[in-house]
C-alpha cells in the first residue's frame, strides 16, 4: 500500500503527504466516520494505528513517520507495523511533525 502511495505522490508532484487525524477545524474528538487516520485504506492497513490524535508524514524516500503524543505512545509501539518510525512528542529531542 505505502509503495502505491508513493507513486501517485510522484504523479502528483508531491514530496511529502501529512495526514492529521484532526478535522478542518482542528477538533480531535471526532465521529468514527470522520477519523482521517482510521479512514485511510493506506494508513489503517499499513499503519495499525486507531488512535484518537496523530500525524503522519509520508515521504517518498524513507520511512513513513508516525507522530503520537504521550496517551499514544504504548499503542502506537504495540500496534504499529515496523514500516514505521514512531516519535513520542513529549519526550525530551522529539520534533514536532512540522519542525521535523
């Protein structure tokens, strides 16, 4: 799934693709139906991630990028592929998805 993202970023021109679990207005809390993360076939199925707040940042070299505050950090460790990095803001050198 990653690699057929990848591919449609190239035909689009896009280096990287942020997915935010948050809505246009920025609310977290969101009907299941709503949840970005969860919603997208390339991430859920790829990522395992079902939290309620995340980032991530998808490249077209490298890794996947999973940003997780501190409620996350066991989940996303426990459910997540290893296709991923995952970055525990919080901690102490972690940058946040846009400073990263």
């Amino acid at each position: 799934m990653i690699e057929k993202l990848r591919k449609e970023m190239i035909r689009q021109e896009l280096d990287l693709l942020i997915v935010v679990s948050s809505d246009e207005h920025l609310n977290e809390y969101l009907p299941v139906q709503n949840w970005r993360l969860k919603a997208s076939t390339v991430t859920e199925s790829s990522l395992g991630f079902s939290g309620s707040a995340g980032t991530v940042v998808f490249c077209i070299e490298g890794r996947p990028q999973l940003f997780v505050d501190s409620r996350y950090h066991l989940q996303a460790e426990q459910t997540c592929s290893e296709n991923f990095d995952i970055h525990k803001l919080g901690n102490e050198g972690v940058l946040e998805p846009q400073k990263w």
